[in-house]
C-alpha cells in the first residue's frame, strides 16, 4: 500500500501539489486512495475545492503511473484514484507472502526506547478481571511498538510498601492465619480471600487498625523481621500473578519493587530537585504543617482541589512522591540507578530481572524516549500530578503518558454462574478489598471449560491433549479480544457467552477464518499464482485491499496508541475473508483463478497472523 501512496503522491507533485494531504476512503465507489488537498487550497487562493480539484486531476500524467489506472475530481473536492488491479494486486500479494508477518514492520521507531509498565497489581491477591484489561492493553501496546521499530522495555511495578500488604502480615503475625494456603488453593488467591477477611475485622476493631499501621511502618525498615516475611509474602504472591500473565501471552524485562524505590533513595535526590525548582513548599501552619506540597495553583484541573502531600510531617513519603521519583528515574533524570537480579525466565525464554538492593546485575535503560504507563482511570489526578511534576525537573511532560482504562464489570449472567450474588443494574463491579471479584485462572478456566465441551461436540476423535490445548487457545483469545476491542475510557461488561461466540465481534472468530484459510491451503493440490486475472470480484478487490491497509493501520496504532485500530482491523480482516469464502470458491475454481485464490488466501493468513500477534490472540489451524 506503502508504493501505491507513494507513487499517488508523485503524480500530485508532477502536478503542481507540493504536500498532498491523502486518506483511504471509508466507502466502497471513490477510489483507493483520495486526496484532500483542495480543500486546503481553497483556502489561499479562494476559489471553490471542486474546481481546484478539476484542475489538478487534469493535470496528472497517468502515462507515469504502474498502479494508479484512473483519477477523477469528485465533489465537493476530493481527488479520487483508483488502481490497477493487474499491477497492484500481484505486487502486494507477492510482498506480502515474500515478508511474512514482517511486512507490516516498520523502522519508524529505530533508535528509540519505550518504557511500557503495565499490570503492576498488587502483590497481596490473584489478578481478577480489571486487572487483565490492564496486563491485556499494556502488552498489546509493548507488541505494537516493537513492529514499528522501537527498543521495548517491559516493567512491572511492584507495590510492596503500602498499608495493603500490612493486611496480610497482621493476619499471618497476630490473627492465627497460616502462612501456607489449603491444599489446592493458590498461594495469591488465599492472600486475597484474607484480604477481604481482615479489611472485615479492621472495620470493627480499633486496636487492629492501629497494629496495622505499625506493621506498615515496620515494612520500611529493611532490617527488620516483618520486613522479611513481607518480601517474602509479595515474592510468592508475585510468582502466582505472573504465572497468570504469562498464561494470557504477557511477558516482561523487569519486576520494580516500590520498597526499592526506597532503599536505592531515588526520592532523595528528585525531593533536592523539586526544592530547587520552587514547585513544593513546607506547610507552616493548618492541618498539613510540616507537610511537604507540590503547588497546584497553576494547573487547570489540578488546582481545584488543592495542593498534593508529597512528605508527610513525619518524613514519611506518600506514592505520589514515589511516583514521581519512579517517574524520574524511567525519563534518565537521575544519578542513582537500581540494581537487579535474575527472577526467573518469560515462556519465550528471555530474562526477567527483579530490583534487589544486593543484587549482582544492571539493567540501563539510559532514560527512555517515552513512558507508557497503564494506569486506571481512578488514579488520573495522581498521574497527572506526576506528570505536571516532572516538567519541573526540565523535561518535557509528552514523554510521560498514562494509558487510562475504565473498569471492567461482569454480566449479571456470569456473576450468577460463577457464584457472585450481588447484582445491581445487570452487571457486578469488581471489589478486591469488598470481595467482589473474580480471578482471571477462574475465568479462563471457565471460558475453557467451555471450550473444551465445543470442541469434543465438533472432533470427537481428537485426542485429550489435542482438546485441551485447543481449548485454552480459545479461552485466551476470547478473554484478550473482549478486554481491548472497546475504547480505553468506556467500561465493559464482560460476558462468557458474548466472548465465545464464533459469528460475533470476538477472539473465536478471528481464530476460526484463521482456521477456514488453514484448511483451504491445506487441501489445494497446487501452490498460488501471482498472474492476476481479467476481472476481480468485488470480494476479492475487498480482501486485498484490507490486507493492503495493514502496515498503515499498525503504524496509526503506534502513532495515535490505540490498540482498538488493530483490534478491529483483525475483525475486519476476518470479516472480509468470511465474504470472500463465500462468494469467491478457491479449490474448485478454474486452473489460473485458483491459483491466484491461493495467493489472496496465503496472503490473508499472513496479515491476520501479524494483526493477531500485536493483540496477543493465538491463532489454530483446526478448530
């Protein structure tokens, strides 16, 4: 598509048109690409668009072009062309087939780094589903960035310092809770069942509300007992919740503990700064004295409610400050640097690197181009805090972004399946501290039971084995897709039977034309021909063209970062194909049409394979 564009903007050039503004036209009838330059025209020379579009289509030289065939100045303005089937289509088919799924690659990021911190859930409970939308959208970012060239680092922040891992020492310390889980529960989801449990009995005893508070204090001082069984307790939590994630297809470079943030004393240093910078003060006097603030006075949003704690009056930093201190040290403003050890391996088999005061390795980032930060949508003031924070430590702001998302909820008919009673407006809202929630290892084993009965209905003969893998396959692709295929800042309401359902707008029907490509290039008797024929259905027109349209579509993604665009680029992939299947019959078609089918049906799974990778989405070549 990339050479089309190109040789488009020549001929405008040749033209007269020095900047051509172009855009793929959304409807069917006005070309394959469409200029809108002018309109932008009009502008200066005031005269009307039509007829400077009139002027300039005239102009053009097709004698010039190998794969524009016509142009036409259409009302009130636009400059339509059209392309010649028999040129373009065997070039993109063999380009595409040539590359692989590298074809929708690009080196536009080449020299520069992303940080991408997703998932970074707190390390005392099993992830439940709100927390997969973040691992889910953070990883496809990581994905899609890496296609378009850029050095990718991978982070997930470990909060292991705050009053919430407190709830699990005071029950293992005071309240007679066992340290290890019953048998066949998991580590991480007993710590989040005693979680709710002591949040229960904190509500009703003072005395356990302040023994809370002291454990909270003693998890700072690293010498200590309970600072021990702390890192202990949020290092097995945290091998279950990775174990999750790695199940959904997430993989990560580095696991940064808040505690570390602490003990490396990258606030010290950023606290000296800000100071300088004359953007926090010392409380002298009302409730907050002898508090540090950030002045909020200037912001436009920030201001109205007020300054930001940023040290409280007994020293103690709050994680807005350590926040910002984090921040700083992901942009390369700081001296200090941490120290790493190894974790253990990512199923692709590449190193995960922990923060450990002692530890032995260093992991340099330099201070990266850009930061992603997904983060949900309850915690906008505090991100934008940090990022109006960082400005006064002479960078720019942009390079710092929080990836917001809303919640995600389920459907009154899953919360009843899955034993969760209260129901209000047809959906649950997920509440770690109140109880309400469910694990993503539940949901999917859920969704692969499910799976597992669909699929024993279709190939009884299969084998066990065969069945299972097939079935978490689906159950992945059918959490994944659901969780990113919305708009970051609209809520979802997820439902099992939406989620599988193999004719909808899902993670199973882009496996299952996946899947109906496999079994057609499995059964030709003759490899593809690149010789395009006289005339092209209009199906097949539709299917070349969106599998054309792929590496601009990725690149827009990584530019405008919105996952969602290669989402419904892979719906519309396998949408187009299923078109295709059905009107457009390959292996029973003439010698010369079937060959060419061929090439359009490889082509196609190679863009749907590539659209499918950057989301995370397993594809199978049976179902």
């Amino acid at each position: 598509m990339r050479k089309l564009l190109d040789e488009v903007r020549m001929l405008l050039r040749d033209a007269g048109v020095e900047e051509p503004r172009l855009e793929i036209p959304r409807q069917a009838g006005f070309g394959e690409v469409s200029c809108t330059s002018a309109f932008d025209i009009a502008k200066t020379v005031r005269k009307p668009p039509q007829s400077i579009a009139e002027e300039i289509a005239s102009g053009i030289d097709l004698s010039k072009a190998r794969l524009v065939e016509r142009v036409e100045a259409v009302r009130p303005g636009y400059i339509n062309f059209w392309v010649r089937w028999v040129n373009f289509a065997p070039d993109l088919l063999n380009t595409v087939i040539g590359e692989g799924e590298r074809f929708c690659w690009s080196a536009v990021g080449r020299g520069k780094t992303v940080l991408v911190e997703h998932t970074s859930v707190n390390p005392n409970k099993a992830l439940h589903i709100g927390h997969a939308r973040n691992t889910c959208l953070g990883d496809s970012i990581a994905r899609i960035y890496r296609s378009q060239g850029y050095r990718v680092v991978v982070a997930n922040y470990i909060d292991d310092s705050g009053s919430q891992m407190a709830d699990i020492l005071l029950a293992f310390t005071r309240l007679g809770y066992s340290p290890e889980p019953p048998a066949g529960e998991r580590f991480d989801e007993y710590c989040g069942r005693i979680y709710v449990e002591v949040n229960r009995l904190i509500e009703s005893d003072q005395a356990l509300s302040q023994e809370k508070r002291r454990i909270t204090l003693e998890i700072e001082g690293r010498d200590t007992e309970t600072f021990r069984l702390n890192r202990m307790v949020a290092e097995r939590v945290l091998a279950d919740q990775l174990k999750t994630c790695w199940r959904l297809g997430a993989r990560y470079d580095i696991l940064n503990r808040e505690s570390d943030i602490l003990a490396f004393n990258l606030w010290d240093e950023v606290f000296e700064k800000l100071k300088k910078s004359g953007a926090i003060y010392v409380a002298v006097d009302g409730p907050k004295k002898g508090c540090w603030l950030i002045n909020l006075s200037q912001h436009p949003t920030l201001a109205r409610e007020g300054d930001e704690v940023l040290v409280k009056s007994d020293g103690a930093t709050t994680y807005v400050a350590r926040d910002i201190a984090y921040a700083a040290w992901k942009l390369g403003l700081l001296t200090r640097d941490f120290r790493y050890r190894v974790w253990g391996t990512n199923p692709d088999g590449t190193t995960v690197l922990i923060t450990d005061y002692a530890g032995d390795r260093e992991y340099r980032i330099g201070g990266v181009d850009h930061t992603v930060n997904v983060v949900d949508a309850r915690q906008r003031r505090p991100q934008e805090i940090v990022r109006y924070a960082i400005g006064f430590l002479g960078v720019d702001r942009s390079r710092y972004h929080h990836h917001s998302y809303e919640v995600v909820s389920l459907s009154a008919r899953d919360a009843e399946k899955l034993g969760v009673r209260q129901v209000q407006q047809g959906f649950v809202h997920m509440s770690g501290r109140g109880g309400v929630f469910i694990n993503v290892e539940q949901l999917l084993t859920h969704l692969k039971e499910k799976a597992v009965s669909e699929t024993l209905k279709r190939h009884p003969d299969w084998s066990r084995g065969k069945v299972e893998e097939t079935a978490e396959a689906i159950a992945v692709a059918a959490l994944r897709y659901n969780l990113i295929r919305s708009d970051s800042d609209k809520m979802i309401v997820f439902d099992t039977e939406e989620a599988m359902d193999m004719e909808g707008d899902t993670g199973p029907y882009i496996q299952y034309a996946y899947a109906r490509a496999s079994r057609i290039l499995e059964k030709a008797d003759t490899g593809p021909r690149y010789e395009c024929p006289a005339s092209l259905a209009d199906e097949e027109k539709a299917l070349i063209l969106k599998i054309a349209h792929t590496p601009l579509v990725v690149e827009d993604a990584a530019r405008m970062l919105l996952v969602k665009k290669v989402v419904n680029h892979a719906h519309d992939l396998a949408s187009a194909f299923n078109d295709f299947y059905e009107k457009c019959p390959v292996l029973t078609a003439e010698a010369d049409v079937k060959g060419f089918r061929l090439a359009i049906v490889e082509a196609f799974r190679t863009a749907l394979s590539s659209t499918a990778n950057l989301i995370g989405i397993p594809l199978l070549e049976e179902m």
